[in-house]
C-alpha cells in the first residue's frame, strides 16, 4: 500500500521538495502486515506534519522576512517622503522670506523718497512764507514812512498855522 499525504504533495510543488514517501507494506496478510502498514503510515504522517509544520514555520518565517522588509522600504518611503515634504516646506519658507525681505526694501525706498519729497515741499512752502514776510514787512516800511512824511506835513503846516495865528494876533 502506498500512501501520499496530499499536505506533502502540495509541499513538494510549493518548495520544490521531492520527498515522496512510498512506504512499503509487508505482502503477508493479516494483523501483523496491517499494523505494520499503519505504523508505516503513522509514521509518514508523522513525518509528513512534521515536514509540514517546518514548511509552515520557514514560509511563516520567509513571510515575516518579507513582511519586515516591506515594512522597512515603507519606512524608507515615508522617511524620503516626509525630508521631500520638509525641503519644500524649507523653500517656501525662504520664499515668504524672500517676499518679506523684498516688501520692506521697497517700503523703505518708498518711505525714503516721500521724506525727500516731504522736506523739497517744505523747503519750498518756507522759501514762499519768508517771502511773504519780507514783503509784508517792506510794505509796513514803506507805510510807517508815509505816516512819518504825513505827520512831518501835518506838523510843518501846524507851525506855517501858528506863526501866522502868532503874526494875526500881533496884528491887533
């Protein structure tokens, strides 16, 4: 009687493992042939679940292997992914930076050239003003001057008008 467990069938085509076990009954009849065909068969169980379970254990070990090293490539992955993410991050930082750093230039030229532009208008308002004064002042001159002349006339007239009150009164 030949027994082939299906278990190392499936083995031998999944490893590649020839291990066929063709064990051999005696060709008396009887018990004894029997029981010897069933130790036989016991024992290429046995055999056959043990094979079977260090298959079990060295694929489970082969798959923990490749489940290690899929997670490690993952973890490769995410670790490249993640410094990509902080180099672009990094940019548009030095970006916004940049943008920052060129918005204050141009706020500080603005800022500069409307003080210059403050200062010629101021400059040019004074330079009108003390004008004005100036003007103001020699018309002020000019009129004290006609107010002295006025009076000087009106006070040689007062005396041309005593000296002939002085000369009427005489006269009587």
């Amino acid at each position: 009687m030949r027994i082939v467990p299906s278990i190392l069938i499936a083995l031998a085509l999944m490893f590649g493992v020839s291990a066929t076990i063709t064990p051999t009954a005696s060709a008396a009849p009887g018990d004894a042939a029997q029981g010897a065909g069933a130790k036989e068969a016991d024992a290429a169980k046995n055999k056959g679940k043990a094979e079977a379970d260090a298959a079990k254990k060295e694929g489970k070990a082969k798959g923990d292997a490749a489940k290690a090293d899929a997670k490690a490539d993952a973890n490769d992955a995410k670790a490249k992914a993640d410094a990509d993410a902080q180099a672009r991050k990094e940019a548009q930082l030095a970006k916004v930076e940049a943008r920052k750093a060129e918005a204050k230039a141009r706020a500080e030229a603005s800022k500069a050239a409307r003080k210059e532009r403050l200062h010629k208008q101021e400059d040019k308002q004074h330079a009108s003003r003390l004008k004005e004064l100036e003007a103001r002042r020699a018309r002020s001159i000019a009129q004290h001057e006609r107010t002295l002349e006025k009076i000087a006339g009106a006070k040689a007239r007062e005396e041309a008008r005593h000296e002939k009150r002085g000369a009427q009164i005489d006269g009587l």
